[in-house]
C-alpha cells in the first residue's frame, strides 16, 4: 500500500505521556487510571485496536467495572455505525462530530439487513461514555477524551479472534477491511496517541 501522505508528518502524542502497558487481563488498575484521568470532568474513554485485538471484551470489562463505582452509569457505545463493509473511515467523522459533541449527542446504528442507517441512539451528551472501535483514536477524538486505549496483538491472533467471532459472514471482507484498518494507522497514528496500551 503506498503510504497516506499524513504519514509522513510527525505522529501526535497523548497529552498524558508516554503510554502506560497493560495485559489484557488488567481490567482494575486500567479502571483506576480511567478515574484519575476523569476526576473534576467528563469521563470520555475511546479504545482502538485493530479487529480481534481485544477492544469489545476489554470495553465490557471495564464498563462492568466502572458501572459498580460511584457516579451515573456508563454508555458503552460499540461500533454499529460503520455503513457496511467498506465503512471503517466514517468513525473518523462520526465519534468526535456526534458522539463525543456535547450537545445532541447520538448517532444512527447501521441496519445490516435494509442496508441502511437505523433509527437514532440518542445518548447523554453530559453522561460518561466509553467508545470502542476501529477508529476510534484519530487527532479529533482523542483531544476530547480524557483516556485513550490502544489494543493489539499479532496478526494472526487478531483474524483467528474475529473469524471465531464473526464466522463466514466476515471472512470474505477480512482483506478489505485490514486495508481499511492500515489506511487508519498510518493517517492518524492511534497508537501514539494512547495513553495506555493493552496487549
């Protein structure tokens, strides 16, 4: 692939840092930085990671987690919205200009099955949000989070997981939407705008 002209600018950093490293296992000490980070405003978390790097269980744990904790329970927003299979890049548009805004906040899940957007989840523009998805990290987002996961793991793992997941029906879209996915890495370098990586 011929690298996106982005690609060679220098990498944003996360305001917070050098990333923090933690196993997929560490769902308590991740909460407890998700805490610090939020304390005295709005507590907006975003995960990113390749497909079948752990963000979806990850996400859950830790909204398990959260949820026990004082304070309104959380939204958890999973990545529904993509217009099908060659709609990773509208996460781009769609985390920061309707999810994360702070006012209206909401979006429309994608009907798989008319192949059209579904009816509006309107969600609570004050309320804590944890967001996962591929494409959840890019410049934008980021600077309206207050914590941001990068998920990984080796290749093979990652299309072992979806495949078991997700079966045949994604399958023959795996390459497709690996492209989408490199596009993603190298225009906005997600990585390096972490503050903790779990992998």
């Amino acid at each position: 692939m011929r690298p996106h002209p982005a690609a060679d600018r220098p990498p944003a950093r996360s305001p917070h840092g050098p990333a923090e490293t933690f196993s997929p296992g560490e769902a308590d000490p991740i909460v407890d930085r998700i805490a610090a980070d939020g304390a005295g405003r709005r507590p907006v978390v975003l995960i990113d990671g390749g497909s079948g790097s752990g963000k979806s269980t990850l996400a859950e744990a830790l909204v398990g987690i959260l949820d026990r904790r004082p304070g309104a329970p959380w939204q958890l927003v999973h990545d529904d919205f993509y217009p099908g299979w060659a709609g990773l890049s509208a996460a781009w548009r769609v985390v920061p200009e309707q999810i994360l805004v702070d006012h209206d906040a909401g979006y429309r899940p994608w009907d798989w099955a008319a192949k059209a957007p579904g009816d509006r989840r309107e969600l609570d523009a004050g309320a804590a949000i944890l967001v996962e998805c591929c494409g959840a990290l890019t410049p934008a987002s980021a600077a309206m989070a207050t914590t941001r996961i990068w998920c990984e793991a080796d290749p093979r793992t990652r299309r072992r997981r979806a495949l078991d997941r997700d079966g045949e029906m994604f399958a023959p879209y795996w390459q497709m939407w690996a492209v989408q996915e490199e596009l993603h890495w190298l225009r906005h370098r997600p990585r390096t705008l972490a503050d903790i990586v779990v992998g």
